[in-house]
C-alpha cells in the first residue's frame, strides 16, 4: 500500500466503499484548487455573504476551520471573495450554518447580517415643493448665463459708469 502526504509521508492510505483512496488527515486539509473551490462552484456561483453578486476571485472558507476538526466539505466550506474573506479573517465577521444549511453572517458584535440588505430610505429634502414654487419663475439652465465673450474687461469704463450712476461728475 503507498504512503500518505503527511509530514514525514507516514500516513497510510485505505480505501473507502467507493474504492476511492483516502488518508486519515484527508478530511481536515485546507481547500486546494482540486478540492475546495472547482466543487464549491458546482454549489454557489458566487460570494455566498448576504446582497454580494461577485463571481471571481471566489475564495474556500472553512465555517469550522480544519485545524478544529472542520472537514473540507461542501457543507463546511463557503465561497467569499477577496473583500468578504477579508471581514472573517481581519475584522471579526462570523460564519455559521443556518437551519437551511447556508452560510449565516455575523457581525463583529454577534448581530446577524440580514439576508439582503434593506434599501436606503432617502431623506426627504422637500424637492417636490421647492420644484412647485419655483415653477412660475421659468428658471432655465440657461437663466444665471453671463454675457461676457471672453474678453479682457475693461475697469476704466465700468468705474465711470458706476460714478454716472452714483450721481458724480
């Protein structure tokens, strides 16, 4: 019978019902490309955290880590993308399986991440009757448009019309 992966290649292989070969350690391993994501994808097409439609850069979670005896299973694994991988690791996010055995999120203070998020309710500036009582006014995008043509502006001028208008000599 041929050796296992193991540290020093010690652990023995077996053969299970389906005649596939396992190793001991086999259920415990982190998801590789061949285990975990290429038969995850077949589950989830994308980032399973609640309102998230990315489907690349798709990255194997383990809901219990293998290092805790979590098996690598479509069960125990969640795809994330790099951002919400990123909150379980670095920011205090938790993941658990829900009655229907999909990923739950929770916060870092143990709140449960809606499903989908809800929409912003948008603050009501009052435009409807800003809009209403400025309607008899014509104002037009073009209303606050300057005449001037580019030209350098003459400021003897506008001082002699400014002392005409005041009365001056």
């Amino acid at each position: 019978m041929s050796r296992g992966s193991g540290p020093a290649g010690s652990r023995a292989l077996w053969k299970k019902p389906c005649g596939r070969t396992r190793t001991p350690a086999s259920s415990r391993r982190p998801p590789t490309e061949k285990r975990g994501k290429k038969k995850q994808t077949r589950k989830d097409t994308t980032c399973t955290y609640p309102g998230c439609s990315n489907r690349i850069f798709l990255e194997g979670h383990h809901i219990k880590h293998w290092a805790d005896g979590g098996e690598t299973n479509l069960t125990n694994i969640a795809l994330l993308c790099s951002m919400h991988h990123r909150f379980v690791h670095e920011y205090g996010y938790a993941i658990e399986l829900g009655p229907d055995q999909r990923p739950r999120f929770r916060d870092p203070h143990g709140r449960l991440v809606a499903e989908v998020p809800e929409r912003p309710v948008l603050a009501d500036l009052g435009w409807p009757h800003i809009r209403a009582v400025n309607a008899p006014l014509a104002i037009r995008a073009d209303t606050i448009a300057c005449g001037w043509d580019g030209r350098p502006a003459n400021y003897g001028a506008i001082v002699g019309h400014f002392v005409a208008a005041d009365g001056g000599p």
